[in-house]
C-alpha cells in the first residue's frame, strides 16, 4: 500500500470525526444555555479550549460570544480545525485516492462537503441553527457506516478506522480536562444546582448520556471519569478507542497481540496497559488534570510514530558498490 494513500485515509478518518465532535459540542451548549439558571452564565470558551486552539480565535476575536465562537467553529475558512476546513480537506483526500475507497463512500463525502458549503453560504450573516449541526453528525454517521460496509477491512480501512479512532479518544480526554479546570474554576461552584446540567452536558457531548445512565443511573463525576475513560465497552471511551487503534495497528503490521513491532504499537501498548489497572478514584487523586495532560501528550507521540512508521518519505537505498576485481597475478 502506498503510504500517501494511507496518509489520505487516516486523515479522512480523523478530519470526519473533528467535524462530528465540533458539531456535537456546538450542538450540546446550545441546548446547555437554554437550561442553565439565571446568572449562572453561558458556557462558550470552554468550546474554544477543548479544540486546543484558543490562541488561534482570540488572534481575531476580543471575547468569546455566541455567535463568534459558533461562527469560528463552523464555517471560518482560516481556521484549519472548523467543520468547514475539516470537511474540505476530507473531500480533497479522499478525491486523492478515489481509486483506494467504494464509489458509495466517496459520494457520501462530497454530498457532506457540499451540505456544508451551502450552510456557509445560506447562514453568513445569522445565527447557525441547531438542525446544522445535527446534520454533520448524521451525515459522519452516515460515511463511516457505508464505508464499513462497502470497503474491504484491509488495510485502507484500518487506517481510515485507526484514524478515527485517535481522534475520538484526544477529543475525549480534552473533554474531561476542560470540564475538570475550565467549565468549573471554582470549587466553590461544584454541587451548585447547575453542575448537574453541566456533568450531564458533558455527557451529552460525547453522545454518552443515554447509556450512563443505564449502566449508573446517579449522575456522579467519579462515575464520569470512569465511563468516558476505562469503559471497554463504550465506543467514545478512550479506553475503547485505544482497544481499537491497538487493533488496527496489528492489523496493519501483522504483529500478533501481546507483542509490538513499530514504536506506534508500543505507544499504544503502554497506554492501554497504563488505563487497564487503573480507578478512577486513584485518577481523582493523582490529579486529574495531570493523567489527562501526560495522556494526551502520548497520544501526540502515537500520532507522530505512525507518521514516522508509515507516512514519512523513506530513503532510497543506494546499490552498493561493486568490489574491486583482484588483479590477475602475472
């Protein structure tokens, strides 16, 4: 497999599942403003710092407001992370490698490319409904489910699929540590009426709500951490995630489970190894905010070892030279 088609499907992997994540997030603190009490305040900087690129939007925005905050997260052309840049540069992988995926799947992603484009363009000047970004999660939904069932499981899939599931579990972790350090500064503001909404909005944001519920009932941010974290058989937890990026990184390489071959599958190894023994109550008191810090910088460094392994232009290597013939003795 060539690796700029691997490269291309990983990234249609990841870019698709940025896209949902940002809408799901918009999404959710729509609805959340509508419930909060007042003076509790709305919650829109929090949606700019889980993308990690708070920087980037105050560079051009003084304060983060409704309507910047929606606008810079969906449609802002300049901003390489939107669901606009995001699906673009989907649509451009896969036009790339058209020949690597099913006729079914690159339909899907030029019709979403399409679908968001139009959105810019129809809502330039107002506020961005809610159908919009339900939308992009369905239209997500709706591409890695025909691609699941019209592409061989070989290695273009995994790695569209192992793509996918990187970029759910940094999406995840940066989920709690936003929740944990920014959407409540104050240990004054736990167990206000409010929190509740918030624990459960973040739930919500990881389209986890329904069934954390049916497994704890009680929303308790112990419980949280434990669900969105170790669960192995949640989809969007990172120890789900993580499950199957080990998956398909032996998949790919052929390495049998237990063992490792490339430096993204030991990365990977060791997290896994790392989340399986723990408790979210050993979690609490660690800190936090600190395994999830050191957990996303490992996962930064599995993403830089699949470049590497993968991705990185090799070398060519130069035919070694011909010895010298011994002179015939005279």
């Amino acid at each position: 497999m060539l690796s700029r088609v691997a490269h291309a499907v990983y990234w249609i992997g990841r870019y698709l599942e940025r896209a949902e994540n940002v809408a799901r997030f918009a999404e959710v603190n729509q609805y959340l403003t509508l419930d909060l009490p007042p003076g509790a305040g709305e919650q829109w900087e929090p949606l700019v710092d889980i993308t990690g690129d708070s920087a980037l939007f105050h560079a051009s925005h003084a304060e983060a407001t409704r309507e910047d905050v929606l606008r810079f997260l969906a449609f802002d052309a300049t901003y390489p992370n939107s669901i606009a840049s995001c699906v673009r540069m989907a649509r451009e992988n896969a036009r790339n490698v058209r020949d690597a995926i099913t006729l079914e799947t690159w339909e899907q992603i030029h019709r979403f490319n399409l679908l968001v484009q139009q959105a810019a363009q129809r809502h330039a000047g107002g506020m961005i409904p809610y159908e919009f970004f339900a939308q992009v999660r369905n239209f997500s939904h709706l591409i890695h489910g025909i691609a699941d069932d019209t592409m061989s499981h070989g290695e273009t899939w995994q790695f569209m699929r192992l793509g996918r599931m990187m970029e759910r579990a940094d999406k995840t972790a940066r989920l709690l540590d936003v929740k944990y350090f920014i959407l409540l500064p104050s240990v004054d503001e736990v167990g206000l009426p409010w929190d509740e909404l918030l624990w459960c909005a973040v739930l919500r944001s990881a389209s986890a709500l329904e069934m954390y519920r049916k497994r704890f009932g009680r929303v308790r941010p112990d419980r949280i951490i434990e669900f969105l974290l170790l669960d192995r058989a949640f989809p969007r937890s990172v120890q789900y995630c993580l499950d199957r990026a080990q998956a398909c990184l032996h998949a790919i390489s052929g390495t049998p489970p237990g063992a490792f071959r490339t430096q993204p599958e030991q990365l990977v190894g060791q997290i896994h190894a790392r989340l399986s023994y723990a408790r979210a109550e050993d979690i609490i008191l660690a800190g936090l905010h600190e395994m999830l810090d050191d957990l996303l910088g490992h996962l930064n460094a599995v993403d830089r070892g699949i470049y590497e392994a993968y991705f990185a232009p090799k070398p060519l290597l130069s035919a070694p030279e011909t010895p010298p013939v011994a002179a015939q003795q005279q």
